[in-house]
C-alpha cells in the first residue's frame, strides 16, 4: 500500500508499535530494536525514510536504536519488491507479576484504546474494496475536507503504547492485555479471555474511525466481516476488575484516548458466541460523514446489503487455481460466491478441495456422451440449476461448443500462461526462458467464440530470471495465475469490466480509476489492478 501511495514515511513507526507493543502483554519495557530491509532494487530516498522514521519511533518508545540491515536481491525479488522486518528486546522487572489469560473472569470489564489506522490482514480486504472503487490513494478521504487523502488514512500507523501503559500494567491493576491492531476486532479479544468466559462489547461506546465507515459501505461488508477482519478503531485491549475500571481508565486518557468498551460473561450471556459485538451497525453508521452510506433519509440499517455474484468453476484436474478461488471468495470484500465445481473426471483433487470446503461438486464424464454438444448441455443444466452468473475455468481440458460460448458470452474467465494475445486454440504461448523475453507472466480474458477477439481483463507480469529452468519458470506463472484469476474475477464480479458488443473489454467508467494505483502507476502487479486500456481494448 505504501509503493502504490508513494508513502514511506509511516512504515517506521508501524513497525516498531507492532513489535514493542507486542512486548506489553509481558509488562516488559523495550531495550533495543534492530530492523532488516530486503528489495529487489535499492532507492536509497525510500530506504532513508523507513529508518529515519524507525529511528523516530524509537525515541518516542524509550529504546535505542541499533540500525538496519540492509539487502539488495535482484534475483530473488522484483525491483518493487521488499521485504521490512523488526527485532524487539524488551527486559521485565525481576518478581513483577506476568499477566495473564486466565486472570481474566465474569464480571470484569474491558477497556480499549484508541487506534486510528488499518494493520495486518486487513489490507487483504482493503485492496478488494479499492479495486472496484472510484477513489484513488490520492482521493480526499471520505469524511475529510480534502486535508487528508485516502492512502494517508489508510497508512495511519499503529501507535506506540508502551510510555503510557508500561506504569499501568506494573501497577498490578491490570488482569490482561493484548494488542489488537494486526487482528480483527473478535480474534484480537479472544486472546485476552481464557476459555471459559465470554465478552459482550458495546460498539456505541467508542469511536469508530470514518475510514472504516467507508470501507463497510464501499466493500459491501456485513458487521460480522467487519469484526472479523478490522480492529474498527481499537488497537490494544485490557480486562480489569469492575471496581478498578474508572482509576484504571483515568491514568490511561492521560496519555492516550480510551473508553470503557465492554465486560466479561459467561458464555450463555453472550448469545452462543464467545464475543459479541452490539450495536457495531448502528456505529459505523452513526460515525460515518454525512450522505457516505446513502439517503440518510432512509433507515440505515434496513438498507441490502447488495448480492455476490454465483459462480461456478469447471476443471478437469490440471488446474492450480481453484484454491486461490476458494480462499478469494471467502474473504471480505469479495464480490463473487463460489457455488459449484463441476470436472469431466472423477476423483481429482479439485473435487476433494471443494468437498472441503463445503462447495456443492458435479462428475460430468464427456465420455458418457455421443457428441460434444450434448455434453456442453449437460454443463449448461447444471449451471442453471445452481443459478450460476460466471463460469472459471481452472485447467479444463474440453473445448466447449460455438452454442455454449454463445449462451455465455461474457460470463466464462480463462487463465493463459501468457502475456501475449491468444492464438487460435483461445490459449497463449508459454514463453520459455531461452527465448529471450525479460519478462513472462499470465493473461486472464474472456472466453470468446471468436478467439482471434482481444478480451484481456487482466495480466500478471512476472521477471525472467538467468537462472531460471523451464519447469521452475512455469511454477511461477501457476503462481501468478493465483494472482491473477481473484483480481479478474472481482474486477468482472463488481460490474467494473464487462465484455463489450464488439468483443473487447469494457470498463465502467467510475472504475477508470483503480484505487491501488499509484500516481505513475508502476506498482508491482500483485498488489494492484490494471489501469484500465485507453480505447476499450487490451
């Protein structure tokens, strides 16, 4: 996120709240840090702003620091790839009491603190949502007067708690603690309860930041996702006893913004669940700017929610990216749900990952039938059956009939190991590593009854090293096609890209900004969309 808003200057601190922040929960007051930074390609400006601003974090959590080693890896990563990681020590008080989970019973309460920002595995969500969205990281921020941008909002580090906590876990005040900034708001808590108690959390109760406000809305995000994948503006939790709570509060807003946001219960008082999350719905409309979710006229929380798209997956046991599929269709701010896998061959792999998952399968053997017509019909049955809107095919080794194609125009999505247009079979060449080519890849694009057609939705490009074999060369572009097919399958999901009438690609016109971009827009592809082509076409 930070390459594609060319903004370092947050990273620093992010890292180092997370890593001293992680020595809280041992009461443990941090020493010294040491960072590590690898990229393909040294830019020493970017590099200079990641440890100036460690070097700053440092000071402002009370430990040195003893610098950073830096790696240049050409052949091991793209020139706009990195790799930044930290090293914490931290030193508790001999005799201090650790904290711990089980200290944790029915009738304490919990306390959150403040913490504006996104962290962790919430950025999987959040490049979803900015996928298919018309804002950019250089957009005013929803809710802002334009002073603050989307991607600096989005970059908002996690802060540092250790000068104003350490003095408050010492005390002994303190049953647990644990940051929660890297984790959803329900996975973050349940770390600070032993098993056999529950928490009801009132999300009335604090602030809940605009940002993520937007990205309910934008991403089209139940309450359940949103506790599930966000912090929702907490980044640290602590359990005390009830008649504790108020002192403890008092001496931590004396540093940092915090509330009074819950309390302990048995877990029949807490609806079935281990944590419940109340009234979240109502605070994030309640927090979110003026007309951000809609007709305010209206009752927010009876607005739909709108429908993911059904989709079906055809394979015949070769392919690699049907669990890529599975684990995208899962995720928060997918637009897409994953409803049938039907093979031509019984027992490969793909119908056991289904099976796994709980994805209805289908065996439709094309050797049981006379002609090739009548086996795409029979395909066509079931897809209906199932109501399926797009097809993907993962290694599907049948060619499907000129009627079939023709029903689903502009609904079927094939990967290719190629970034060059498709040949007259509907595939691409691979290129191989003596060919001379610097840079390989994979094409996802419509299936078209006319193949010669350009129906490109989206490439992955991929480097071509020296020392690259064939077979090595061809797992990396199966890996790119993981990638690659999710991206594609949200972009023609949310409606941004369609097939046109004349057989090319269409982008919705709000989409002709995709929100991951950078301003130059040379991102790595991994991370963000294509923009889309000027003129329509590839």
């Amino acid at each position: 996120m930070a390459q594609a808003c060319r903004r370092h200057t947050t990273l620093g601190q992010d890292l180092v709240a997370l890593c001293v922040n992680a020595l809280l929960p041992h009461g443990a007051e941090p020493l010294f840090f040491l960072s590590y930074f690898a990229c393909g390609k040294l830019d020493a400006e970017v590099t200079e702003t990641i440890q100036e601003g460690i070097a700053e974090a440092c000071r402002s959590a009370g430990c040195a620091f003893l610098g950073q080693a830096l790696s240049q890896l050409p052949g091991a990563c793209s020139a706009g790839d990195s790799d930044l990681a930290g090293f914490v020590v931290g030193a508790v008080e001999r005799g201090q009491v650790p904290l711990g989970l089980q200290r944790a019973e029915e009738g304490d309460v919990l306390l959150g603190l403040a913490c504006p920002g996104i962290h962790g595995r919430g950025f999987g969500a959040v490049r979803k949502v900015l996928l298919v969205s018309s804002l950019r990281c250089s957009s005013p921020a929803p809710g802002t007067c334009g002073d603050t941008t989307l991607g600096e909002a989005l970059l908002s580090p996690a802060r540092l708690y250790s000068p104003a906590l350490l003095p408050v876990l010492r005390s002994g005040h303190v049953k647990a603690f644990a940051p929660i900034a890297e984790e959803g708001l329900l996975g973050g808590i349940s770390r600070v309860l032993p098993e056999h108690v529950g928490a009801v959390l009132d999300a009335l109760s604090w602030k809940i930041p605009e940002i993520f406000c937007w990205l309910y809305k934008e991403g089209n995000l139940s309450a359940e996702e949103m506790a599930q994948t966000f912090p929702c503006g907490l980044g640290a939790v602590l359990v005390v006893q009830q008649d504790l709570a108020q002192h403890v509060l008092g001496a931590i807003r004396r540093r940092e913004e915090a509330w009074l946001i819950g309390k302990v219960l048995a877990p029949c008082h807490t609806g079935g669940s281990h944590i419940q999350v109340e009234n979240l719905v109502e605070a994030l409309q309640q927090s979110s700017p003026q007309g951000l979710l809609g007709d305010t006229t209206m009752e927010p929380r009876h607005q739909p929610r709108r429908r993911k798209v059904k989709v079906a997956v055809l394979v015949s046991g070769t392919g690699t990216t049907l669990p890529a599929l599975i684990a995208y269709t899962r995720e928060p701010g997918s637009c897409a749900q994953l409803v049938l896998v039907i093979s031509n061959k019984s027992g490969v792999e793909e119908l056991r990952n289904a099976a796994r998952a709980g994805i209805p399968t289908r065996v439709i053997d094309h050797k049981l039938y006379g002609s090739r017509s009548e086996f795409d019909s029979t395909i066509d049955r079931v897809l209906e059956e199932f109501a399926v809107e797009l097809v993907c095919l993962s290694g599907f080794m049948r060619v499907l009939s000129s009627p079939f194609l023709r029903k689903w125009k502009g609904k079927i999505l094939n990967a290719s190991p190629s970034l060059f247009p498709l040949i007259k079979d509907g595939n691409a060449p691979q290129e191989p590593p003596q060919s001379g080519f610097k840079v390989t890849g994979c094409t996802v694009h419509f299936v078209l009854e006319d193949s010669g057609a350009r129906a490109v939705i989206h490439r992955e490009p991929i480097p071509v090293r020296a020392e690259d074999t064939e077979q090595a060369l061809a797992e990396r572009v199966k890996e790119a096609e993981c990638r690659a097919f999710p991206v594609a399958l949200q972009l023609v999901a949310s409606g941004a890209v369609s097939l046109g009438a004349d057989g090319r690609t269409s982008w919705k016109q709000e989409s002709q900004s995709l929100g991951l971009h950078g301003e130059k827009g040379d991102c790595t592809s991994s991370l963000v969309a294509p923009e889309p082509p000027e003129h329509g076409g590839e």
